[in-house]
C-alpha cells in the first residue's frame, strides 16, 4: 500500500483498515469480530477490508459487520493491494509483490515496530489432524520456488534485515508440491550457507518432519538460530491417535532428547491442547508426567474449542468447561517452571542477540527476550552476559 502512496497512520484515522484474521480456535474468531467491531466505532468513517482465514471460512458473518466493505478470501489475499488500490484511487503502477516471488515490496527494519523479517516460504496444509480447520481455510500445501526464496532472503538482507524467520502454515512439507528435489532440508542447507552476517530462524515444524539432518544443520551453522519450535500437542499416545497425530510420545521424546545433546543451550518450545473431546483424567496425568520430564523451554497452551467441520467436533465424550480451564491453569504452571528453568540455566553466559524495539531489548539466537543495561542502536548484533531477572549487561566494547 505505501509502494501505491498510501500513508500508514492509526486505525482511528485511517480511510481504509486491512484486518487479517485467523480461525484456529472460538475465541480467535471472537477476536477477529471484537477488533472489527472496535475499530468502526472508534472511526464511523472507515472502510474495513477482512481477509484470512476466518474470511475464508464464514465470508458472510464478516462480512455483515459495522463498516466491512470488502471480505477477501486466502485465495485471494495475494491480489488484496490491487483489490484495495480500485476502491481507493491508489493508482501507482508498480505492482506490489515484485512478481510470483515471496517477498513482496521489501520493507525496513523497524516498520510497524519489528526489527525481524517473517518470510513465508509455504501455505496450505495436506495433514488432516482432527481438531484443524486450517486445510479448508489454506488449502493444500504450496511452496514457493527455492530461487524465488533465495531471491526474497537476498532483498531482504539488501533492505538492512539481519534476521529473518522463515515461516509456513506447514512449514516441514516444504518443496514437496515442487517435483523438483526441493526439501526443508534443501533450503535450510542453502541458508546455512548464507555468506552475510544474518540469522534465519525456522518457525515451528510438525516433530515428524525434523529430521536427524535439519538438526545437524542447526547445530553446525551460526546462520542457523538454535531454536526449535516442535508441537507435541498432547502427552498420551491414546490422545495423539484421537488428534490424528502421526506420531507418538515416546518419538517425541527422542527428538528433543537428541536436541538437546547436540545443542545443549537451544531454545525447544511446544503447543499443547489441553481438553480435548475423550480426555479424562488418566490421559492428563500421563501428559503432566511427560511434560515434567521433557526438557522443553516453554509451552504455548490451549483449551480445545470446537471447529465446526471438523472431525474433533463431533468426538464425544466433551470435557467439562471448568475442567478444561483447571488443566490449562496446571498445564501453563508446567510451562512457566520450564521457562524459568531454562532462564536460569543461561545465566552467566555471553551470547549473541539482536537489539528490538527502542534498542532497549535483546533476543538471543535462542530466543531469550532479555532488557538490556543501557540503550543500544536498534537492528545491531551484540554481545551480552546474561544476567538474573531477565537482564543482560551489553559487553565491552560495543
């Protein structure tokens, strides 16, 4: 928008609000409608245009809110520039994303207060886990071209960016649509090899898809974050078979257990679903003592919510509300002690990290979030000693 002369301003004074929604879960939809619904009342004036995946999944519900103009499906959402320069006379010919590549037109570091780069390499989903409405929202997988990627990671380095993380909806299914030998193992080997100082981040894999090599890779490159994000889901194998999830338990713990010996300071966080239809309470106690003896980093945790249309919303037994929120409440306590576990396990060493935000913050490559002792640039590599309380004294000389 701002490559057709568009000027980025706030929701209450703009002429036009994008607003890109998901559907993973009730209350992201509830989300989704809250933010519309506050935005029109805070700018009678606006016109909303809604994309992702909730517009994907009930268009018509969206599309009968205060001020929504336009609803833009995920097939859609490539073109919504164009789509948004008709409505609003934005007439610049440049067209915004550079052709079929998948960096678009490049931002800077710093725009909207991010000094790291998400680059999406891949969309679409072909697993059909149970609870997942996800493929009929994103369709089924889509790579972009290993070239197209290397070209969007070379703009973006060329723009100032010295990290990017690389993302997709299934991110380990990479080049499989392609036909042309190209694999998450290929592109993250061909950016393990990147000659600038920049750091790739891989988002989060699906724990059958990290294989022995990608970890390899991790653990011999410095281009390459020590950071892995593997959602084991649930902790019972009973569970993992109702979630359609192709594999189990004991898989699981192998992987992070060979993590974690090739890596012993990497970051290793997962999702978990607490409640889900069929769990009793034997099935939790068996995810509590695996969680207790997993050597994660931190957890991610939520209560099952039904998706209609999906195969988990007509599985019965249902847990009760109450009770899903207890064994949220018990599964995040978890998660806090393996936070804290792993932030003092760190204390004492010198890392590298990239300053954030006011250049008053530090994320380490294994994505420790640390307050700096005194403000440093924004978007520059430092060396840090890491401190208790979540500090970190900037080292001499920089």
């Amino acid at each position: 928008m701002r490559a057709r002369g568009a000027t980025a301003t706030s929701p209450d004074r703009a002429d036009v609000v994008l607003v890109n929604t998901c559907s993973v879960t009730a209350s992201a939809d509830q989300s989704a409608r809250q933010t519309i619904r506050r935005i029109a009342r805070s700018n009678p004036a606006v016109r909303i245009v809604v994309t992702g995946c909730y517009a994907t999944r009930r268009p018509g519900e969206l599309a009968a809110l205060p001020n929504v103009v336009r609803v833009v499906g995920n097939a859609g959402k490539d073109a919504i520039v164009d789509v948004v320069a008709e409505d609003t006379g934005l007439t610049t010919a440049e067209r915004f994303g550079g052709g079929d590549g998948p960096c678009g037109q490049m931002l800077t570091p710093g725009t909207a207060g991010r000094t790291a780069l998400t680059l999406r390499v891949q969309t679409g989903c072909d697993e059909a886990c149970s609870y997942c409405i996800i493929p009929s929202t994103r369709g089924l997988g889509r790579s972009h071209r290993l070239e197209d990627v290397v070209h969007g990671v070379q703009r973006a380095v060329d723009a100032g960016y010295k990290e990017i993380a690389i993302t997709g909806v299934h991110l380990g299914s990479y080049g499989r649509d392609l036909a042309d030998g190209s694999s998450l193992a290929t592109l993250i080997r061909r950016l393990g090899e990147w000659p600038a100082d920049v750091l790739f981040r891989v988002s989060s894999l699906e724990p059958m898809d990290c294989s022995e090599e990608i970890v390899e890779m991790v653990a011999s490159s410095e281009r390459i974050a020590p950071h892995f994000h593997l959602p084991l889901q649930h902790g019972s194998d009973a569970m993992l078979r109702s979630m359609r999830r192709p594999y189990t338990v004991s898989y699981y713990r192998s992987l992070v257990d060979r993590i974690k010996t090739v890596l012993p300071h990497a970051s290793v966080g997962s999702d978990i679903i607490v409640g889900f239809p069929g769990e009793t309470p034997s099935h939790f106690g068996e995810m509590r003592s695996v969680l207790e003896q997993l050597p994660l980093t931190h957890l991610h945790v939520f209560p099952y919510s039904d998706r209609p249309g999906t195969v988990a919303s007509r599985l019965t037994p249902k847990v009760d509300g109450r009770e899903v929120r207890d064994r949220g409440r018990v599964t995040r306590a978890i998660g806090e002690q393996m936070s804290q576990r792993f932030r003092e396990s760190q204390v004492g060493r010198t890392v590298r990290g990239l300053s954030v935000n006011d250049g008053r913050s530090i994320v380490t490559s294994n994505y420790l979030k640390l307050r700096l002792d005194r403000q440093q640039p924004r978007n520059q590599w430092l060396r840090v000693r890491v401190e208790r309380e979540m500090q970190a004294t900037v080292a001499a000389g920089q």
